[in-house]
C-alpha cells in the first residue's frame, strides 16, 4: 500500500500514513508557552496551583513543567529534559519530551517563559502579623533557670522546630521568646508540635507538665485553640549537691528523668527517678567545693585543715585510697565534710 502524503510504498500505520509521516503531521505533547510563578521575597517560597513550595528553585521549576505538559498514551518510554536560562524577571526554559512510536524514537522541543512575581506568602504574614497557636512557658521550681539550661533549651527548640520545618512542616515558626519570672516563654505558630517540644523538654529536664487553652476562633472550618505548656523544671539541677533521707548527694546527669547521682560518703553512683528526688533538699552548687591543705592520712582517713576554721578535722574516705597532692577537694554540708569525687589512686 502507498502512504496518501509521501506516496511511499510499504506499511501503512494509521490513517493511509506511514509512521514517518503520521509522526510528522502529529504532536504528541503539550504544554504552557508562559508560566508565570509567585516567590515570597521574605522566606524564598514558591506558589503552584494554591500550595506554597519551599526548596531549590531549579527543582522546583522541572517539578512544575513536568506537571505542567500533557503527553500522549501512545508514546511509550517517555523522557523528559529540561534546560533553563535564568534571568532577573524571566527564565526561559527549553523542554524536550522524547519517547518511541511503534519502536521509531520521537521527540519533540518546547520553548517556554517562566515570570517571576513577588508575593508575601502565608506563613510569612502570619509571621510578620505575629501569630502564634501556642506558649512553652518553661520555669524552674523555687529558682531561676540558669544560664546553661536557658541556652540549652533554646537550642533544643530551635532544633525541633527546624528539623519539623525540614520534614515538610513549613508552617511552623518561633513567633517570639520573651524572659519572665526568671524562665523563658516561646510563642510557637502551632498547637501540636508544641505539644511535642513541650514533651520533649519534660523528658530531658524533668519535673512536671501542664497544658491549658482558650478558644481563639476559626480556621479552615475547625475551631482553633491557643494551647499553653508550662514546663516547671526540678528545683535541683546538674552539678548541684542536695540532701535525701539523711544522705549527700552530687547530681552527675539528668536524662529522661532520670537522675544519676553519686553519694558523698561512699562515691558510689545510683539513679533516682523525679518522683523519688521531689523529697530532696537542694544543698547548693560547685561554690560549696573548696580546696583543703592535707596535713596527714592513712588508708581509710584523711586528716586536713578546715578552709573555713582552719581547724585540723579527720574525714572519713569513702573507700581505701591514696592522695598524692598536698590538696584536696572538699564539700561541706551541713555539719557534714565530704572529700569531692575526683580522679584518685586507690591502696
């Protein structure tokens, strides 16, 4: 048979054509000449079909032609690649979708332009309108946090926050932190992963939780509950020494509420958990550790002079060992004398 456009003999594909011809006179891909996208000047964001993006902007341009071009079902192993040019308003983009026809490769090129508009974009207002859905308030019992737990929970919230926002979670932000009562608030943009932080922080640090809310309205249909997380750390700390059924102890560690301690008279270490130490009186910090001159000692006492008295006074080691400096380090509770747990030589 004859192809009716070549007048070539041989196999017809489709319609009198042979597939040369059918290939020819038909297009088997299509898409948008101009595109015009929204980028948020403040946070980079990208809008498509009424959902903002957030990555590299390359990656999302070859996301959005790709959804963007129609190619036909009789095309099998599809391919598409994509070049761009960038400029300061307009990218230009060069799409060419390929495949194979009954075997026989087709492709076929594109040219298209891709205008860029500035628009603040969701978040961004909400974050500029300072808008938040939930408070950590995070206090300590009977002090003030120290300046070591307020730099570790802001890096801890910070890191949660960014780990969430690199997950997908653009939405969520720090609205503002603001120091009160010798604690520290933190204004969070949404409910639930706050309520994560706030479990978080209560695992690490210890002492207890609670939450309370106040309806402040509507939002995409679903009533929308401003959630406040106080977080009351313990009264002791790391490093502090406190006093617990007539026994001294040095706390070394707190994790997950967990409280591992070192008993002064004997050096061994144990766990506490919160609810066994909410019983335990705070002693004091590393001020009560004092240097004491050695004056004598044999396996089981050392004998020092008193930094405070200067009164010769034996203590008592916890276990046989040798101290070879003329110093020691002390802690004085109470009526109470306890060597500090260090690096020793043992009998």
């Amino acid at each position: 048979m004859f192809c009716v456009e070549c007048g070539q003999e041989g196999h017809i594909f489709r319609n009198g054509l042979c597939i040369g011809c059918y290939i020819k006179s038909h297009s088997f891909s299509n898409g948008p000449k101009i595109i015009d996208l929204v980028r948020c000047p403040h946070c980079g964001s990208y809008r498509y079909k009424n959902s903002w993006l957030s990555g590299d902007f390359k990656e999302i341009i070859q996301h959005i032609i790709k959804n963007s071009f129609y190619v036909n079902k009789e095309l099998k192993k599809t391919g598409m690649s994509i070049e761009c040019n960038e400029t300061d308003e307009t990218t230009t983009c060069k799409v060419i979708v390929s495949g194979f026809l009954d075997g026989i490769p087709v492709s076929e090129k594109h040219m298209l332009n891709i205008r860029l508009k500035k628009m603040v974009c969701d978040v961004c207002s909400r974050r500029f309108g300072g808008y938040y859905e939930a408070v950590l308030q995070i206090r300590a019992d009977k002090r003030k946090l120290s300046e070591d737990e307020l730099k570790m929970i802001r890096s801890m919230i910070e890191g949660f926050v960014e780990n969430l926002r690199i997950k997908g979670n653009r939405g969520l932000f720090i609205t503002d932190t603001d120091m009160r009562h010798g604690g520290v608030d933190f204004y969070l943009s949404e409910s639930k992963p706050a309520q994560t932080i706030a479990k978080k922080i209560y695992e690490h640090f210890g002492g207890e939780i609670k939450q309370s809310s106040k309806n402040i309205g509507m939002k995409n249909g679903r009533q929308i509950y401003r959630m406040t997380y106080l977080i009351r750390l313990p009264s002791y700390q790391k490093n502090c020494f406190i006093s617990l059924n007539n026994s001294f102890f040095l706390i070394l560690s707190i994790s997950r509420n967990k409280i591992r301690v070192v008993e002064l008279s004997s050096w061994k270490e144990t766990i506490f958990d919160s609810k066994t130490l909410q019983k335990a009186t705070v002693m004091g910090h590393e001020k009560l550790i004092k240097n004491a001159i050695v004056v004598s000692q044999s396996k089981d006492e050392i004998q020092i002079m008193d930094p405070d008295t200067y009164k010769v006074v034996y203590v008592r080691k916890p276990q046989p060992m040798f101290f070879d400096s003329d110093k020691v380090k002390i802690v004085k509770l109470d009526d109470h004398i306890f060597l500090f747990p260090e690096k020793t030589k043992l009998f």
